[in-house]
C-alpha cells in the first residue's frame, strides 16, 4: 500500500480522531496555541510599526531587534524557559516562543508597506486638509493593506508550522501525533501527523487570503 496509503488509513479510522490523544483534540490544542500566539504578535508588531511607518522614524532599528528572533531558534528559547519558573506554566513558554517567531514578519511587512506609500499621495491629501488621524486612516493603512496581509499570511503559516514543538516539552498539539509515531515506530502516524499540519497551514493561507480578498479597502473602491 505505501506509506501515504498507510498514512490515510490511519487519518480515515475514526478512532484516531477521538479522544484527549485522538486527532481532533490534539487539532483543537493547535489551533489554540496558534491563534493565541499570532493574535499577541500581532497585537505588539502592528501598532509598533504603523506608527513608526507614519512618522517615518525609528522603523529601521524596531525591524532589525525584531528580526533578533529569527536569529534564534525557536527550540533554544523553548528549551531556555523549560530550566525557568515558567516551565510548570502550561503553553505560556509555547506562547512566547512562537510570539517571538511571528513578530519579524508582520512588524517588517506592515513597517515595509507603510513606508511604500507615495509621499506624493500623502503631500497631496495633507495639502487636501487631512489630519495626520486621517492621512493615517483614508490614505497610508488602505496602501498598506497588502504588505500587512502578506506578513499575516506569512506569520500565520510559520506559526502553524512551528507550534509543533510543543510536544517536544510535553504540551499539545499536532506535534503530539508525529512524536508520537515516532516513539512506537509507526511511520504513518507520522506521515499523517505531518499531513495534517500541512493541511491545517494551506488552510489558514486560504482563508487568509479570502478575508485579503473581502476586505481588502481597495478593492471596495474599485467595486463602489
């Protein structure tokens, strides 16, 4: 039959998906620690660099400290906070370990795409009587807008993708499935665990890219 065949078998039993070690929970734990990592990293990375990209200051040395973390491997720092008082803290270590990954992309695309604005345009609606509010609002975020959805997108897969190491210190999550095919030797439980992340990441990316679609300010004007 093949591994991927074996691996699909496995993925299509249905008793592999129920559970607290069963597919579905373990797809749930890694949704979880993903979505709570990215909204964090969001919620520090954009704020941060709009502003800086509006002032046009600063943004140069914030993108260089921020992308510190992808000097870092990610395992490094998990394994750092596991010899911490916050190794009995439950999937804080994850958190922040996979925060720290996901800063550099949104915090260059969003600082990248703000400073690609054409001075022109901006001159010209300041000389319109905008406030720096509305030049903000009506003119630099709609231009923006792509090269921060691009950013979300790319932290988004990363995100998805790393947060597998949270079996390597005993937390949930897909990772959980691939160790442990690893630790009984079953090759396409490992096949399928792998399947599943990739999956769970293509996903995301499409969803992503249909909310890019949806909410994407200028394509509203353009079909105004």
């Amino acid at each position: 039959m093949g591994v991927l065949g074996e691996a699909w078998t496995w993925l299509t039993t249905g008793a592999n998906w129920s559970g607290e070690s069963g597919a579905g929970h373990r797809l749930g734990e890694h949704l979880y620690v993903s979505g709570v990592s990215l909204v964090l990293a969001c919620a520090i990375a954009l704020p941060v660099a709009l502003y800086l990209g509006h002032i046009g200051k600063g943004g140069a040395l914030a993108v260089n400290l921020s992308n510190v973390g992808r000097a870092i491997p990610v395992f490094a720092v998990l394994a750092l906070f596991m010899v911490s008082p916050l190794r009995n803290a439950g999937y804080v270590p994850t958190i922040i370990a996979l925060v720290l990954f996901a800063v550099p992309p949104l915090l260059t695309n969003a600082y990248v795409g703000m400073t690609e604005v054409d001075r022109s345009v901006a001159e010209a609606a300041r000389g319109m009587g905008m406030s720096g509010g509305q030049l903000f609002v009506r003119v630099e975020l709609p231009l923006a807008y792509p090269m921060i959805m691009t950013g979300l997108r790319s932290a988004a897969v990363q995100v998805i993708a790393t947060a597998t190491i949270a079996a390597m210190v005993g937390q949930g999550g897909l990772g959980r499935i691939i160790t442990a095919g690893f630790n009984t030797y079953n090759t396409p439980q490992v096949v399928a665990g792998a399947l599943l992340v990739a999956v769970l990441a293509l996903a995301v990316e499409a969803v992503l890219v249909g909310l890019d679609r949806a909410l994407s300010p200028l394509r509203r004007r353009r079909t105004a």
